[in-house]
C-alpha cells in the first residue's frame, strides 16, 4: 500500500478533514509506527490542534480515544470582494462563520478606498465575535479578477481598474499573520468542496457581473502556469451574422460579454424590462416573467456551448454554477444543460451532474476562510506551531 507522509502537519489534515478519528487511524493511513504517530499526535495536542474526545466503538480489546481538531484554536479573516459589494466573515478553523458583515463598494474606486472598507468591516465583525486582531492566524481574500497567487497581485483585472499589481497583503499588515489572495472563483471552488475536501474533477463555474470557473483536479484547486485557469468568461462565443458585442477586455464575442450578468441587464434594458440591475432580471426570471426567462435560458444555452467544449476537453465529475446569476436557478440551469448534453460527448457526459450551489452567497466566504485555514495549517506551520 502506499503511504503517506506522516508529518505533524499530515497527521493534522488528516484529524481537520474527518479521514482519521483516532491514533489507530492514523497508522492504518500513514503506515507510520505507533510510536511516530503518539509522539505527533501528543504534539499537536500540546499546541492546542487537537483533543482527546470520548471513547470509540471497540474492534476487541481497548477502545481507542477519539481524536479531535480543536477549531476555536485560532481564527481566521475571511473577504469575499466582488465588484458591487464586499463580505467579510470571522471564522473559527473549520470555516465555520461567527460574524459577517456586508457593504455596498464600486469595485473601481481602487484598492486604498476599497481596502480601508474592507478593514473597517473587518474591526467590527472582530468586536461582534468577541475577538481582537491578535487572535486572527491568517486572512484569505477572493477577488474578482487574475492574482499571481505567490505574491496576492491582481494581474491586468479586467474589472478591477486600477488595482494592477497592488500588493493587497499589506493592507493587513496590522493583524501580523499570513494573508492570502486568489481569485474569487478559485476561492469559490474550494468553499464548494467544503471542508472534508473531495477528491473528485470539477468545474465550479461563477455566474455574476463576470463569467469565470474554478477548476478542481483530484479536490485541488489547480491555478495553472501563472495563476489563469479557468478563466472563461473570455472565450470566444460565434454570434449570429452581423451580431458583435465588444468586451470589456477588448476582444469581441467573448462569453462574458454575451452572457454575463452585466449583458443580461444590458438586453433586459434593451427588451424594455422594468429593471436596473442584474439581481432584478434575476428576480423577474425567478418568478416566471417570460422575457426575463428567456433572457436567463438563453444566457444558459451560451454558456453551455462553452461548458460543452471544457466536458470534452476536461472530462469533469460534476459542473456546480455558482455566482448572482446562478440564483437565476431552473432556467439558466435548463439553458446550460440543453446545450451541454447536447454537444458533449456521450462518454463524457454519461455520469455528468450539473448542479447549482447549495449557498451561492456564502461560498465566497467559507472558500475564503479555507483557503486561509488550508495554507496556514500546511506542513511547515504546523511544524512550527506543534514545537
């Protein structure tokens, strides 16, 4: 059998993600020695990681001690920025929210204005959860545009004017901890798979002002060469002859542009539907008013010509679509999957779901809080902290 690494910080994951419950788990799953394993697990209980919980159901002999993660060791600071509004959480290590705060912001005021809202919301979920900075290990940031993951950069943001390059960890640096930014899609994915992880392929897709889909290969988020997977809202879509649509990026014909929640307000607006922004197509759709669904299922069918190609090429699990426009539910579901099925290849969409988040509005922040949990509580913390 192969086995894993037995670090502290393996040992960890292990107890954080619901895989081990006890020492003889442990062994059975790292093929580690009994020993090895007591020395880490007594460690991390030292640190504050983890408990000692009741008794287990016994296999003969002594049953074992149940071990498990303590989640209120530390906490972390969870921002969900989007391009009309901001949501900042507090959460304990299992991305469980404590406090949350939202706030209506214009994404293109740029990142001093932005950020200094964002930190005052911060100070005051703080106080309602009871806490001081002190107590916040790491912050995790999603943001609505590419991020050079290693530096927490925004990389010529196409709806993000200004924010080029801005190096968005300073802005916390008065918390003293680790801070850690992606791009809100990918921390969208993860907030998906939740906590106990998956280890499944799938695409994630957001549906908001702009289009883009956070890729999960085997339960991780997998960014690509620079940081750019999934970035779809900017594939070129074939429109009807005579038909050209100029995307905020430049290029013409891209999905976005077509299909995202900024063109449905705009076709909406052109339709003569009583509406002045994107949630109210949404709702008129929601209700059953007939232009506004066929708005929303035709956004549908083109974002499902794209998804059908990415079935093709990628070979998914499941799709989840997530995002405002998601919220759109049964019609833009009907749309996308009319079109998937019917261009995908029958092997690959054989055992194909697609489904629309269970909380589309709260996975920014829990995928948020657990990209921060998850790349805090890696090896080489995990090591330093169980010293």
């Amino acid at each position: 059998m192969a086995h894993t690494s037995a670090s502290v910080g393996a040992l960890l994951s292990h107890v954080r993600t619901g895989r081990a419950r006890s020492r003889a788990d442990l062994v059975a799953l790292t093929g580690a020695s009994r020993n090895t394993v007591s020395a880490r697990v007594d460690q991390l209980i030292a640190a504050n990681l983890l408990e000692e919980g009741g008794r287990g159901g016994s296999t003969g002999g002594r049953p074992p001690t149940l071990l498990q993660f303590n989640s209120r060791a530390g906490y972390v600071l969870a921002v969900d920025l989007g391009v009309t509004s901001v949501d900042v959480a507090v959460t304990d290590l299992s991305a469980q929210i404590l406090a949350t705060l939202g706030h209506p912001i214009d994404i293109a005021d740029g990142p001093v204005p932005v950020l200094a809202e964002v930190d005052r919301l911060a100070h005051k979920v703080l106080a309602e959860a009871g806490l001081s900075p002190a107590d916040v290990w790491a912050v995790g940031v999603g943001v609505p545009g590419p991020v050079e993951f290693s530096t927490g950069r925004p990389s010529h943001p196409p709806i993000m004017p200004g924010w080029h390059d801005y190096p968005i960890p300073t802005a916390f640096r008065g918390y003293g901890c680790p801070v850690y930014v992606d791009n809100d899609v990918n921390v969208m994915a993860l907030g998906e798979m939740g906590v106990g992880g998956s280890v499944q392929d799938v695409l994630v897709v957001k549906v908001g002002t702009g289009i883009g889909c956070g890729v999960i290969v085997d339960g991780r988020v997998y960014r690509g060469a620079q940081g750019s997977a999934g970035d779809i809202g900017h594939i070129y879509v074939a429109q009807p002859e005579g038909r050209t649509v100029v995307c905020r990026c430049g290029n013409e014909n891209c999905l976005e542009a077509i299909a995202g929640g900024g063109a449905l307000l705009r076709d909406g607006l052109a339709g003569g539907l009583p509406v002045s922004t994107t949630r109210q197509v949404v709702q008129l759709a929601a209700q059953g008013d007939g232009p506004a669904l066929e708005l929303v299922r035709n956004a549908g069918r083109t974002i499902g010509t794209v998804l059908a190609a990415l079935v093709n090429f990628f070979n998914p699990h499941r799709i989840v679509m997530t995002g405002g426009v998601a919220q759109a539910g049964a019609p833009l579901l009907a749309g996308i999957r009319e079109a998937v099925y019917g261009r995908s290849m029958p092997l690959a969409a054989r055992s194909l779901e697609i489904t629309v988040s269970d909380a589309p509005d709260l996975s920014g922040r829990v995928g948020a809080a657990l990209m921060a949990i998850e790349e805090y509580l890696d090896e080489d913390s995990v090591e330093a902290l169980a010293r």
